[in-house]
C-alpha cells in the first residue's frame, strides 16, 4: 500500500478519539496547503481534542499518531510579530 509521506511529522487535532489497540478515530491535519482528515492509530487512547504528531503512513488516508505537545508553548510569550 503506497504511503502518503508528506503528512509524516504533520501534527493535528483528534477529532473523533482513538481506541488504541481497539480502534482508529480521526484526526485534522494541515497538510499541502489546507486541512485535511485521516483514519488516525494509536498505541493508547486519545481523547477528542488532543494535539497529535503523525509517526507514519499506514497508506493512503489512515495514519499512526502519538500524542504531541510543542515544545515551543513551555516557552511562552507573544509569537513573534503579535502586538
């Protein structure tokens, strides 16, 4: 099954919770320029809303998540350019 590489190292937003060993949910992922859904693994449970990285192509459309935290938000402060 071909594997859709540029959604690898994308993050997202589960928006259908996963299951774990038990399931895929679904996630939104902003990918070539616009959002975009994806069957979304995971080794454990993720619940609806939780930011995610995606690991790897499981093929077109289906994807393998972890559950991320950008390490640029411990950081805190104004991005850079808000007034």
């Amino acid at each position: 099954m071909p594997q859709d590489e540029p959604v690898i190292g994308c993050t997202g937003e589960v928006i259908i919770e996963t299951r774990g060993s038990a399931g895929p949910g679904e996630i939104l992922v902003r990918v070539r320029g616009g959002s975009e859904t994806f069957l979304a693994w995971s080794d454990d449970p993720l619940p609806t809303g939780a930011r995610v990285l995606v690991i790897e192509s499981r093929g077109r459309r289906a994807v393998h998540v972890i559950e991320w935290a950008d390490p640029l938000d411990a950081l805190g402060g104004e991005p850079a350019g808000a007034e």
